[in-house]
C-alpha cells in the first residue's frame, strides 16, 4: 500500500521543521532511503525569481531543515532547477536559496548537459531531454511547493519534475502537447521516462506546504495561503492524491493524478492509500480557492480545439499600470503569441494555447485574466 505522511506544521522555524520531516521520513521508512555516503539530488520548486513570502518556490528554511538532515547521511549533495527564462544563480539569490546551498556546501548544477531519458509505454511522446545531473544520483530529493495551478489545476509533487526539463525547452513542450489533456499526458510520458530511469535507484517527495499558494497559480497570479502542512511519500501520485484532499480541491479535476492513476504510475485512489501522521479531518478548515479553468472531463474534451478555446475561454490580459516591461512573458510565450507592440506586451489571441506560462513567470502579477466570454459561461456551466 502507498504511505502518505502528513504533519502539521505553521512556522518556517528550522528545528520546529526538522522535527516535522524527521517525523515523515520516520513514518515513510526512512532507512529505505537514507544510506551513508550516498549521491543526492535536491529539486526545489524554484520556477523562476520569486521571495519566499509569495509562497512560489520552496522556502529557504525548508530546504536547509531538509539539507542539515541529509548531512548526517552524507556530503554529496547537488542542488537546483530549471527555471523557464533566467539563469539559476539569479533566480536563487531572489528566492532565498543561494545562501544556503553556499553555507551548506551545496552544489549547484546548471543544468545543460542533458541526457535522454525514455518511457518505454508511452502514449505521445517516448524520449525526453533532461538534465543528466538530475537523474545520474542514488536519491531525488523532490522539494514541491503545495499549489493550485492554471493549467494543470494542482501543482506539488508530480508537476514539480517538469522541472527536469532545461530551460526554455519546457515551453516547447506546451506547444507539441498544446491543451490541458495532451499536456497531462505528456506530464505523465515524462514522469514513466523518470520512473525508468530511477529504477533502482529511489525518489523521495517531501512537499513544503507550510506556506501554499491558491487561486491563479503557480505565479504571481495565485495568492499566498497559510496551510501548515508537510507531506511525504516516495509516490508522487499518492502525495498529490492526498494534498488534493486536504485542500479540498475536487479530486474529478486531478487530471495529471488521474492519468498517472490509470497508467499505473502510482497510486491514485485514497482507499489505497495509507496516511500516516495526521488524518484528513486534521485539516477540515482549510479550503484551498481553484484557479478559473474548465477542467471537468467535458471542458478538457473541448479545449482541445483552438477555435473553441477562442470561443470559450479566458485570454491573458496585460495589466498596464503593473508591467514593467520586463519582457519574460514574450521570451517564454511557447508559440509566441505575445509580441512587444508600442513599448507593451501584445496578444495575439488567435494563437494563445492557454498555457498559462507568461502569468508563471511574471514578475508583477501583470498578466490578468480576462473575463470568460459569454458563450464560455454558457457552454460551460456546471461543467467546470
Ligand atoms: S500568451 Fe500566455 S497563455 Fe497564451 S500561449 Fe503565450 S504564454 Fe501561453
Ligand atoms: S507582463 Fe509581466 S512578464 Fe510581461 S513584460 Fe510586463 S512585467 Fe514583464
């Protein structure tokens, strides 16, 4: 059975917190993955230059809680992600992570040298490039923040290793699997790649949800939520499983989990799933807001359609008085929708795949929705 362990835990104190993980990682079977002198690969969510305040990227005091803690087992510890449009240095140092990784010793990778890894029972895309420091390890550390998103509705633990991908290359992806099912599936081909190629080896998910984000996620659109909890599983589809539950998101619109789910990637079904720690009624007044996104199984059906998400759906907007032109929305649009046109971003709606990508990476919360069209709030009533 899986094992899904929950804590509660409200402060960003670092002995408050390490007591917290230890507990999970006593709860999970720690010796199973915790071995002297092994290799480790620590993957915060670190999408782009955030402070930790916003609840985007993983905190900083989670990751030295979780680094001090590896330090007993051992040294070799490499850390990082993949940022969609900067540099990982920069986007460190803004979300707090730079000066731990430099007290600690830490590694730092930088992520180009890829390595191809394969799904060998794909259902789009078999072979992925990823960056080979992330894989050649005896140990992932995978580090999710706890978010509601978009375009994929949930982000933790399974979402976060998108972020095996280099760089820039991950809005190419959003291109070739351009509505929110291929793109679940797609997440999903990447994640059998992973699992295949960790066989043998072991991943541990340890999500940060202490301070969690909701709404229009997984940027600067989504609001900062207070939800004092921690997970840890070695399933990422159990983990996600269990977060959707307790923030009371609907666990119909889980479409990444489900898929995984149903391809047996993990365990997707709660009665299969063993919590430990704290139960569910734990948290029974913590309510997580949804991003706006049809994500029922008729809406995801539709949206695959360009001409209907046209006609349905919510488009980017930019906000004037917030941009500060900085630019990130048109580096990052996958089919390049958004062109500088008198000094501000521009849409081009036509091409818009309602990926979302240009909100993740928006510095200043610029990047609105507009409101649904009058025949999406009809076509889609009660079907979100
Ligand atoms: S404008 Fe935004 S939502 Fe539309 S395709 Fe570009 S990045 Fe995606
Ligand atoms: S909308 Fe946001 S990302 Fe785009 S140029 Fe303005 S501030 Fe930068």
């Amino acid at each position: 059975m899986a094992i899904v362990a929950i804590q509660k835990c409200s402060t960003y104190e670092k002995e408050v917190l390490k007591e917290k993980i230890r507990n999970c990682l006593d709860a999970i079977g720690s010796a199973e993955f915790l071995k002297p002198g092994m290799k480790v690969f620590l993957k915060p969510n670190c999408v782009g230059a955030f402070p930790p305040e916003l609840g985007i990227t993983t905190h900083p005091v989670f990751l030295e809680a979780v680094v001090e803690i590896l330090k007993e087992y051992t040294d070799d510890i490499i850390f990082g992600d993949n940022p969609a449009t900067r540099d990982i240095i920069p986007v460190l140092k803004k979300c707090g992570l730079y000066e731990i990784a430099l007290k600690h010793n830490l590694k730092i990778f930088r992520g180009n040298d890829l390595i191809t890894i394969k799904n060998p029972n794909p259902r789009i895309f078999s072979e992925f490039q990823v960056s080979r420091e992330m894989i050649e390890v005896d140990l992932l550390v995978n580090l999710p923040k706890l978010k509601t998103h978009s375009l994929t509705y949930m982000s933790v633990a399974e979402k976060n290793l998108f972020g095996m991908i280099y760089g820039l290359s991950k809005a190419g992806w959003h291109v070739r699997a351009n509505n929110p099912l291929q793109f679940g599936e797609a997440l999903n081909d990447l994640y059998g790649a992973i699992l295949k190629a960790y066989e043998g080896r072991r991943m541990l998910h340890l999500c940060d949800g202490i301070l969690g984000l909701e709404g229009e996620g997984p940027g600067t659109g989504g609001r900062p939520k207070a939800a004092g909890v921690i997970f840890a599983s070695a399933d990422a589809v159990s983990l996600d499983r269990v977060a959707a539950s307790v923030c009371k998101l609907d666990p119909e619109k889980i479409f990444v989990t489900k898929i995984a789910h149903e391809r047996e990637y993990g365990e997707g079904d709660l009665k299969n799933i063993d919590i430990v720690g704290e139960s569910l009624s734990a948290f029974e007044d913590l309510k997580f807001q949804e991003a706006v996104n049809p994500h029922s199984t008729f809406g995801l059906r539709l949206l695959k359609y360009n001409f209907l998400r046209n006609l349905l759906l919510e488009h980017p907007r930019i906000d004037r008085e917030r941009c500060i032109k900085c630019g990130e929305c048109v580096k990052i649009c996958p089919p390049k929708a958004l062109k500088f046109k008198k000094a501000f971003p521009h849409l081009r709606k036509s091409d818009c795949i309602r990926c979302w990508c240009c909100a993740e990476v928006c510095p200043k919360n610029a990047i609105l929705k507009s409101k649904r069209p009058l025949i999406g709030r009809i076509a889609l009533k009660n079907r979100d």
